[in-house]
C-alpha cells in the first residue's frame, strides 16, 4: 500500500469509532452548523487579496514535523491580517497533527473563508465539517471514484459548504469533474515518491474549464511561481510549508505577500 491507501484504510476506522460515540444529531447542534458560510471562491476571486490559501499544518507523512508548536489562534490571525484569501486547516490528527479545535479555533478568530483539509470518504465528515466552523471542503479524486465526488459534492452544497477538488494528473481530471464542484486544485506533489513539480499545475491548467476556479497546490516556494500560475489561469495557491517551517508562520507569510505585491506591481513609463 502507498501512503494514501494507509491514510484511507485509518480514517474508515477512525470515522466507523466516530459514529458510534459522537451522533449526527449531536453534531447538528453546534452553533456553527446553523451559519451561513463563506464563499471560498469569492474570496481567490477578489482583486484586493493575494489568492494565497495558507495552510496551519504540524506534520505530514513526507516531511515529519514541521512545527509543533506554533499556535493556531496567532498564525491563522496572521494569514487572515496580511492578506491570504483563505485559510486552510489539517484536521486529520494521526499523519498530519491536526485536530477539530484546530478549525474551530480558526473559525472563532477569522471571517475569511476556512477550508477543512482531511480525507472525507462519508457524509458524516462532511455535517462536521459544518460543524466545526469550515465554508469549504477537499475531495480528494484519487480516493474516491466519481459517484462519491458527485454525491458527497452535493450533499456539501446542500449544507451551504463550497467543494475543492483535488487532482494529481490528467486521468484524475477527467474522471472526476463535474458540475457539483466549485474549485479544481491541481496537487504538484507525486504521491508516490513525494517529488513536487510546478509542470503539474502548467500542463493541467488548459485542461481544467474556466467555469471552474483553479487552485495549485505544494511546491509553492516563491512569488516569481505564483506570477507564473497566475499566466496560466490560477487564482488560487494553497501553501503551508514554505510558512510553517518557520518559527513565525504568520511572519513568513507577510513577506512573501509583500514581495508578492511588489513584485506585480507595474513598473510606471
């Protein structure tokens, strides 16, 4: 088994222990399960933000830990105030160090749209994304076969949550998308072996329609790559690590907005 069917093989038993101690009813009660959330897409959408998805993250299986120790409250706050479009949050607590509060945390501190990163196979995942404070949720295509993507993208929808759809090469793309999704995120990483390539995003960019969003996840390094994504037709950029190996993820963060911003300003005549 590689990396991904291990992660799956754990998260139908963590679920199946879910459901028999914590109800959907239970779920259904939380404050959060009764507020209209935020438009993701809206928000990479918008001029006055950099399109940047930041991402709170402890640990991955590739890389270990990357910070153990950073705090969910100041680094989310610091995306949110230098001008990330989005946040993202690992909730997955086995293989990446996450955990629900991360999000609800998240939530409690920010109004900006709140992507819950896991690897939803069922519903129920999906009421407690709701639950828990997200405005929008990940399917992975390589996890799930294309009914799934489409039954677990509109019942999202039905509780007012957007979908992201992430794909990792061409087969992927064309299996998978369809009319119930909002955002497409192209994943550089190489799920086999771990190697990231920006060429991923490039070549799956014409393939992806334009009617959807397109999102370019991992291996984001550097303003110059997102300038470059953006010629593609990206608008969105999901990044993590390149933050939080840093002992100040929020800071690590405002630089690369900033450079960003200088970097795309026009040069006057």
């Amino acid at each position: 088994m590689n990396i991904l069917d291990t992660i799956v093989a754990a998260k139908r038993k963590e679920i199946a222990d879910k459901k028999s101690t914590i109800p959907v009813t239970l779920l259904e009660r939380s404050i959060y399960y009764e507020t209209k959330p935020v438009s993701f897409t809206k928000y990479l959408l918008r001029e006055d933000l950099s399109g940047i998805i930041a991402e709170f993250k402890r640990k991955s299986p590739s890389l270990g830990v990357i910070n153990a120790h950073a705090s969910v409250e100041r680094t989310t706050i610091g995306y949110m105030q230098t001008g990330a479009a989005a946040l993202s949050v690992l909730t997955d607590n086995q293989f990446f160090g996450g955990k629900n509060e991360d999000l609800t945390t998240a939530r409690k501190f920010n109004f900006c749209p709140i992507l819950r990163k896991d690897f939803i196979l069922y519903e129920y995942q999906i009421i407690e994304a709701k639950s828990i404070g997200a405005d929008v949720i990940l399917l992975i295509a390589a996890i799930l076969e294309p009914e799934q993507v489409k039954q677990l993208a509109g019942f999202a929808h039905s509780l007012g949550l957007e979908v992201l759809l992430e794909v990792h090469n061409q087969e992927e793309l064309e299996r998978t998308l369809n009319d119930q999704v909002d955002a497409v995120g192209v994943n550089n990483r190489n799920l086999k072996d771990f190697t990231v390539s920006i060429e991923t995003s490039l070549t799956l960019a014409a393939l992806i329609p334009d009617n959807f969003v397109k999102v370019s996840e991992s291996g984001i390094g550097n303003p110059e790559t997102i300038l470059t994504l953006k010629e593609a037709g990206y608008r969105g950029f999901l990044m993590g690590e390149a933050f939080m190996k840093t002992s100040r993820p929020e800071k690590a963060c405002a630089t690369f907005i900033q450079e960003l911003q200088h970097l795309a300003k026009p040069v006057n005549a």
